[in-house]
C-alpha cells in the first residue's frame, strides 16, 4: 500500500540542520528522522542522547550524522547549516531562535520551531513553520523568554510529541506539501509530581506500543507489561524503533528488554494474543495499542466488564486519536464512542480476536509520526488522569491546518 504523492527519495536525500540544548528532544528528533528515512542531518547542541543516536544509527545504517557540540550563539555557525533544505530549532534560548528566524527570512531556508513550555500554571508544546513570504505578525509567540542558553522546562513525553509534529512539518516542506499556517499547540495543566506507581498493562508491542513504552519510560512508570503473540518481521523495521535488529524475536519480550535497558525499570513482555477470557485483574490501566478493530472491541468490553481505566490509541498513516475511557466517571468506551461496533458488522470479516493487520500491507514510514504523537498523547492523558484534571478525547490530523485538537 502506497501514498499517494510519497517521495522517499526527498527524504533520503534532503539535508537537515537542528539547534538543540541539553535535553533529549533533538535526540528525538534525530531518531525519528532516521526510521523516516532522512540520511544526512547537522546538528548543533551541547549534547546527544547517547542512546537515542545509537538506535538511530541501528535503525538506519544509512545516517550521516555531523555533530557539532555547543550551542548557536552566532551567525559564524552559519557554514555549518550551509546546502540544508530545511532548519529545526528545538533550542531554548531566544538568541537561536532569532538568528534562525533571520536566517530564514535572508537566505529563504525554511525553519521549523518546535519547544515545549511551562507559564501561569500552564505547561505545553508549540510548533510553528516559518517560510520566507509568509511572514507571521505573532513571532514573539514562538521565541523563548530567556536570551541565553540555561535551565529550562524539559518533559520526556513532550519532547516525544513535539519532535513527532515537528518531524511531520519537515516531511510536508520536503515532499512539497502545505504545512500548517498556525501555531500548532497542546497545553493543559501543570501537573503535581506524584509516587503512584501503577502496573501498567500495553496490548500490542507494534510502533505504537514501542512509542507508548518510552513515553511512560520518559514518565517514570516502572511497572509495565507488554502483550503482544507476533514475532518481529522486516517489514516493522523502520516504524518499530526499539526492536531495529530483532527479526524473529517475540516483539513483547524485545520491547521489554529494551525499555530496561534504556530506563533502568522493570518491564515484562508477554507473548498472547488478548482475548475475553484475558486476565486484566493485576493492571490498574490498559493501553491499547492494537491494529485492529476486533481487538480493541474486546479490550473495551473486558476492561468495562473489570471497570478498568483504558486509554485507547488509533493511528492511520495521516491522523490518529486518543480515547480515555474511565470508569468512576463513567460515559462510553472507546469501541462505543469509534463506533467500532458497527464497522466490523458491516465488514462482516470473520477475524479472529488478537489477529493483526499484516505489517507488509502497512509498509509507510509516515507512520512513524502519527503514532509518535499518539503515544505522547496516550501517555500524557493517564498523567493527566492521575493528577486529577479532566482527560478530553485527543485527535491529531496531519491534513488539517490545526493538527492538534482536544
């Protein structure tokens, strides 16, 4: 199955410049660039993820990666970014931002700035593409408080949803697609620092599952358990980012291993298929992270039969959602509010339940961002929940000029 208007071959020879700090989100960025395909990045930051650039290397051995340690404080730097198609600012100090800004406007280069924030009890990310032509009234909007590079507000899960929206705004400049003419944004609450640590329960172990165990790794949650019957095949390769070197081996257990190894936690994986008669009595919340409809049927009957919290996620190569489902306050489950019910009698395909849609039907890279951003917002929901505030259904649309809606 093709996209239409896919351009691998943009992707794959484009080269992209980032400004980063010293916090995990160039990382990100720079690993989901690489399962997209992107071979030749310039990164200045005063540091990288160790670990994220040794999976993204893995991932695609075709990366050509220059790393430049420091930060951008003058347009001497400037050589560095010299032949890129495309800028990402991810930095957090204004005197980047405004020396990328400029550059834009002088040279045409577009620039893509994407960072998370925390003001007047409110924390959240914004992305914002800046194209020569286009020029914004409201840049301020997007230019970071402090002139100098310093402490700042970092959160692993929304370092993942930015650098998913960012990646996705490169990929549209790149394949010559419209990117969002708003800043595209997602804020809620500042959150309480909370000991809870719940058994968390993730049925299916594919790209979204893989993006949802690093997101919860990101959150501090050590207890976790990863269901999934299938074996990792080759087609998974670059959208399930943990598991680059696995072919053959239980996609559940690999995650598993992984996500200890990278967080030092206490992950298990479990190779079934979840079925009505699955035990969920042990879990206090049930990630859905399943490819099919008869799945996700099933685990919002057993998890409204268990009265278990459900936080439900569903991604297609250009949108994707999150449903939360708790029972304390009642309302419809996920299956009942998708309408899930009456799509698959209408189907009427005799599938087995924990069945999955074959990878090899499904091979677009550009699926890497949607279930980046879904999982960060799967997670961020059950955060949101624990903290008491109020968890509307999210709905994430790379087609649509707002991208981001709750």
């Amino acid at each position: 199955m093709r996209i239409e208007g896919w351009d691998q071959r943009a992707l794959a020879e484009a080269k992209i410049g980032i400004v980063g700090d010293d916090d995990p989100l160039a990382s990100l960025y720079v690993m989901s660039a690489s399962a997209l395909g992107v071979n030749n990045l310039v990164v200045i930051a005063p540091r990288l993820d160790g670990k994220l650039c040794e999976m993204a290397l893995k991932i695609n051995p075709a990366l050509n990666m220059v790393h430049v340690e420091g930060y951008y404080t003058h347009p001497v730097l400037d050589d560095v970014f010299m032949g890129c198609d495309v800028i990402v600012d991810v930095s957090n100090y204004a005197l980047a931002n405004k020396l990328l800004l400029e550059k834009g406007f002088r040279e045409g280069v577009p620039i893509v700035r994407g960072f998370r924030y925390e003001r007047d009890g409110e924390q959240g990310v914004k992305i914002f593409t800046y194209l020569r032509g286009r020029e914004w009234r409201e840049l301020e909007g997007v230019i970071s408080p402090q002139n100098l590079p310093g402490d700042h507000f970092d959160d692993g899960v929304f370092d993942i949803i930015a650098a998913g929206v960012v990646l996705d705004e490169t990929k549209n400049i790149l394949m010559g697609r419209e990117v969002s003419e708003e800043v595209i944004q997602y804020q809620r609450k500042s959150m309480r620092s909370a000991a809870f640590n719940p058994a968390i329960g993730v049925i299916g172990a594919g790209a979204l599952g893989n993006f949802v165990g690093l997101a919860l790794g990101y959150s501090g949650f050590r207890r976790m358990t990863f269901m999934d019957p299938d074996v990792v095949e080759v087609t998974n390769l670059n959208r399930q980012v943990f598991v680059y070197d696995a072919i053959g081996l239980s996609k559940a257990e690999i995650l598993a291993e992984r996500l200890n190894d990278f967080f030092d936690i206490e992950a298990q994986g479990r190779v079934a298929s979840f079925t009505k008669a699955t035990d969920i009595s042990r879990y206090d919340v049930i990630f859905d992270c399943t490819d099919n409809f008869e799945a996700r049927i099933a685990i919002s009957d057993k998890c409204k039969e268990a009265s278990k919290v459900l936080i439900s996620g569903g991604t297609g190569a250009d949108a994707g959602q999150v449903v939360v489902y708790h029972p304390e306050a009642g309302g419809a489950t996920p299956a009942d509010m998708l309408g899930l019910y009456d799509i698959v009698a209408k189907r009427q395909i005799d599938t087995n339940v924990g069945g999955r849609a074959a990878c090899v039907e499904q091979p677009d890279p550009s699926v890497i961002m949607v279930n980046q951003i879904i999982a960060g917002f799967m997670v961020d929901s059950y955060r949101r929940l624990l903290d008491g505030q109020e968890t509307p259904n999210t709905f994430y649309d790379s087609t649509s000029d707002m991208r981001i809606v709750v």
